[in-house]
C-alpha cells in the first residue's frame, strides 16, 4: 500500500513482514485451547525479536516481556490466538489448512498487530517510556474453556498498570477506528441446558413425559423474562442457537439437550437474567423432569476514562480526527478482556475497535461471517497505534 495512513517509516518497512505473518496465521488456526502451533508461531518469533518468553503450564497462552528500564511502569497488549470451529470459504491462496477450523474473527490480525508491534519496539527500544508486556491468550472464544481469567489467574497481569487491547472490525473501513469510555462490550454467557425426561410412544403421550415440549417452554419463558422483567433502557438478548434431541418421530423424545447464549449490558440485568433462568429451571423438578443448567460467562468491558484517552491521543497522532470515534456504541457480544482490566489497581485498561474492512475491495463481512476477510493495510495502523502508547 502506498503509506497514506501517516504511518511512521520505520514501521512501514515492516509492511512485508506483517503481511507475511497475518498470510502464515491464518492457514493454522486451531481451536480454542488447542492453539499448539500458533503459539509456538508467535513464541518463536517473540523469542526471535528479544523478548522475555513466560510459558504457563498445561496452557497454550504465553507472555513476553521487552523491559528497558525496571523503574519503568509495565504496560501490556493483549492478543487472543484461538480460531473458529468452521469452515474457510476466502478460497485464496492463504486459506485455513486445517480443516473445519478458520479465522472468521480475525484473532490472526490480532497477532500480527502484536507481533509487528513487538518487532518494531525490540529495534527501537530506546524510544520506549514503558516497559511492555505482549498477552497471548488462548480460548477467547470458547466461555466454557479458561482463557483470561486463567491467565489472569496465573500471573499474567502481575506488575501491569495499564492494559490495551482491539478486537478488528471488517465492517469498518480501515483508517478507521471506534471505541467509547464505559462499557464496551456485553456482560455474556454461554449455557446449555439438558432436559431429562420419559420415552413413549407417540401414540400415548400421557404415558411419558416430553423432553422437547418442556424444552421449548423453558426457551419460551425466556423470552417473556427478556420482555417483562428486564429494565427496557437495559438492553438484554437471550438467544439459542442449538437443540439436540429425540430419536425417531414417533416417539416421546427422552432427553433435549439445548445451547445458547446470554447479553446484557449493566450487571443488575445480568443478574436477573441468570436468577430467572436458573428459577425457570427448577420448575421442571416439579413437573418430574430431571434438568441441569450449566453457564460460564464474562464480565462486561468497562474501559476506563483515562485509557481510552491515551487510545485517542495515540491514534489522533497519525490518523484524521474524524475517522476517530470517541462515543461508539458499545458491542452485543463479550470479551474476556474484561479480566485482563479488573486485574490492574485501577482498572486501567480499554479496547477499541480497529476499522479492518474496505469497501472498494469488496471486504465489507461482519465476524464470524464466512467467509471472512480483512484488510492487510489495517495491520499497520493497529501497530502504529500501541507503538504510540508505549512510547508516549
């Protein structure tokens, strides 16, 4: 690309390199927890680059650390490094090479970001004022898997002050970025529910008890716990996207097993909604259904004032002011940064949205669309950005 995007020159030699690597990331990706040759990917090369490798055992997350002065204050990117369990339709060149497995979040474009970052700072450390952490997180995807909170758990953000973070957008053009002070993304679960009941034949209904009819009661209630006991300036999704169950159609089917999702946008709301469901539940009990709810989630993104004011500052550097905006609306959908912020004293950490898409290329694909394309000149500018805050 022709450096129109103000990018240092210094970076914009790396442009080959950070197409390269986002190319050879995203023929690997692999599930969430799973992630064995991406993290060797990145390790080796942030070994490569100088860092301070730390290997967290059993897990595929690493960090890697560039200190230049200890009396510094330590700061961190974090990237998430897991893939989606679908297919890859780009059909190029650089398609997923492992099959029903495929970057359709763009968490390769995270890497990269990071990893070109990371390369530009080990041969200009004397431009840092911080010391720097680089956060590769496995399982960001997955709420049932441990991600961040494991991390977090382990040690990731010991000694961080501050932690940044992005999450690509193709529906945005590149050049462009979107971020807000406050919540940034949903309060979210993930749940699947398992209905036990008796088998029977069709014929004699009376004579069993109806898996998928109490399923779909359950669901239903749901739905009316959205619409009548939620705050409606509260926004609150509650969504199934899979049930299982029954074995032929003649038949009462014995067991459902159903999974879906939950969003919520403060935490009373969150908390009404997993009361409810866990209330709704237990009625089956009653009915003489043997029923299990298991749900693991996130915490909401809440980024703090004064990191989304560093944010702004380093994009506002290179970048026109108006293709920075500072108010967005905050994302549906969850991320389990959220730890990685509650993690440092005062919760001083954001994330924004990077514009990955281009219109004039036919990119223009919400995530987990498939197929899912990005725009490589986004790459550039995501470094660019916590080049800046870490050199500020």
């Amino acid at each position: 690309m022709t450096n129109k995007y103000n990018i240092s020159d210094k970076l914009f030699a790396l442009e080959a390199f950070s197409k390269k690597t986002r190319q050879d990331l995203h023929k690997i990706p692999e599930p969430s927890g799973q992630e064995y040759k991406t993290s060797e990917y990145c390790r080796e090369l942030m070994n490569s680059f100088g860092y301070t490798i730390r290997q967290f055992e059993g897990y595929t997350g690493f960090t890697a650390d560039l200190v230049v002065d200890p009396a510094k204050p330590l700061i961190a990117y974090r990237t998430d490094i897991d893939g989606l369990e679908m297919p890859d339709l780009t059909g190029n060149e650089h398609s997923s090479i492992h099959e029903g497995c495929a970057h359709n979040c763009g968490h390769d474009t995270h890497m990269t970001i990071a990893l070109t970052a990371a390369n530009y700072l080990s041969q200009n450390a004397t431009e840092l004022t911080h010391n720097v952490r680089f956060i590769f997180q496995m399982a960001e995807e997955d709420m049932r898997i441990p991600g961040a909170d494991k991390m977090v758990e382990m040690g990731c953000m010991d000694g961080v002050s501050e932690v940044y973070g992005l999450h690509n957008d193709a529906a945005v053009d590149t050049g462009y970025i979107r971020f807000n002070a406050g919540v940034m993304s949903s309060y979210g679960s993930a749940w699947t529910l398992d209905v036990h009941g008796v088998s029977a034949h069709g014929s004699t209904p009376h004579k069993g008890l109806d898996a998928i009819r109490e399923t779909t009661r359950i669901i239903d209630y749901m739905d009316y716990i959205v619409a009548k006991k939620t705050d409606p300036f509260s926004p609150a999704v509650f969504g199934c996207g899979m049930i299982n169950g029954g074995t032929i159609p003649n038949a009462l089917a014995d067991h459902v097993q159903a999974r879906g999702t939950i969003r919520s946008m403060d935490e009373e709301t969150n908390k009404v909604l997993k009361e409810s469901f866990n209330e709704i539940v237990a009625r089956s009990e009653a009915g003489g259904f043997k029923t299990t709810l298991e749900a693991s989630g996130y915490p909401a993104v809440i980024n703090h004032p004064q990191a989304v004011k560093v944010i702004y500052n380093a994009a506002a550097s290179f970048l026109p002011t108006e293709n920075i905006e500072p108010n967005c609306k905050p994302m549906t959908g969850s991320e389990d940064f959220s730890y990685m912020i509650n993690a440092t004293k005062d919760k001083l950490g954001a994330m924004y949205f990077l514009g990955s898409g281009n219109k004039a290329k036919g990119i223009n694909n919400y995530l987990h669309a498939n197929p899912y394309f990005v725009d490589d000149d986004c790459l550039l500018i995501g470094a660019q950005i916590f080049i800046n805050i870490a050199t500020r």
